[in-house]
C-alpha cells in the first residue's frame, strides 16, 4: 500500500532497508534505498527509494553463469523519475549531475517516469537514474537480482 510518499512496511521490512551512498559518502545527491520484497531464482521484487534530485550511479547487470545479465522494469510510483540508459544521447543529462561526478555518467538516452509509467531495462545495458525535486518512489521488477556483480563506471564505488 502507498499513501502519499510513504510505502507501508512490516517491522521485519523496516530492519533490512539498504541504505547506499555506493561508498562514495555523498548520500543525499548519490545513493539509493532499497526495500527488497523478495530475491529468489526466479524472480526479484523491490522497492527503490529517492531522496529529491538523489542520483543512482550508472551501473549494469552483465552476464552471469548461462543468464544474459539482470532484465529489470522499473514502475514508477510516486514523483518523477529520469532513467538514462545506452542509446542516443540527450541533452538533459549534465542538468542532473551538478553535485555528482559527472564523468561516470555516459548512458544518456532519457526516458520520463510519472506515477504509472514503466520501462523495461534490457540485461547488460548501462544505466542509471535520478529523481525529482518531490523524491520518488519506483518499484523494480526483475530476473533474479545479484548487486555483488553489477559493474559500475564509477571505479570508486563500493557495492557490498
């Protein structure tokens, strides 16, 4: 259930939040909150959180084993959402990345998300995304999910 910008959680919910800056100590303008429902070997549903204007740093999901990489649609629930990934480049980017390093950031084929919208992440594709002045809230829907293996552009982050 969601009421307003707040995502109703069991206590054992509330307990395994993730909270990353990506070990880059620069939370509140690049990171990520994460509630995940459930990872298995089938499936992964979760919940992305944003604080306003917060970037996720671009990252992919490559192969892994037999399976091509992690195929993700994120569902966006609340505020808006930016999510560039591989492609022709826009000029909206550098608008987003005034208080992150903007040379990690190459994926730049924009796509908008509003409350309902959704896209559809192929495996091994750069991408990343940054919120609106409000936050946001995104669910992600995906193949199973394995953060220890995403590779970012940023070689200073640290994914645990």
């Amino acid at each position: 259930m969601l009421a307003a910008n707040k995502i109703v959680l069991t206590p054992e919910e509330e307990k395994e939040i993730e909270i990353t800056d990506f070990g880059l100590g620069n939370l509140e303008n690049e990171g990520l909150q994460i509630v995940v429902y459930e990872n298995n070997e089938s499936y992964c549903a979760k919940e992305l959180v944003l604080l306003p204007n917060q970037v996720c740093s671009e990252h992919k999901h490559p192969p892994r084993g037999n399976q091509p990489g992690k195929m993700e649609t994120f569902r966006c629930l609340f505020g808006q959402v930016w999510l560039f990934v591989e492609g022709e480049t826009s000029n909206e980017t550098n608008r987003f990345l005034k208080n992150v390093d903007s040379n990690y950031f190459k994926a730049g084929k924009s796509i908008h998300l509003l409350p309902g919208d959704q896209y559809t992440i192929q495996p091994d594709t750069f991408h990343w995304f940054v919120s609106g002045e409000k936050g946001a809230i995104v669910s992600e829907f995906s193949t199973p999910s394995d953060d220890a293996t995403d590779i970012f552009r940023n070689p200073n982050i640290v994914r645990t």
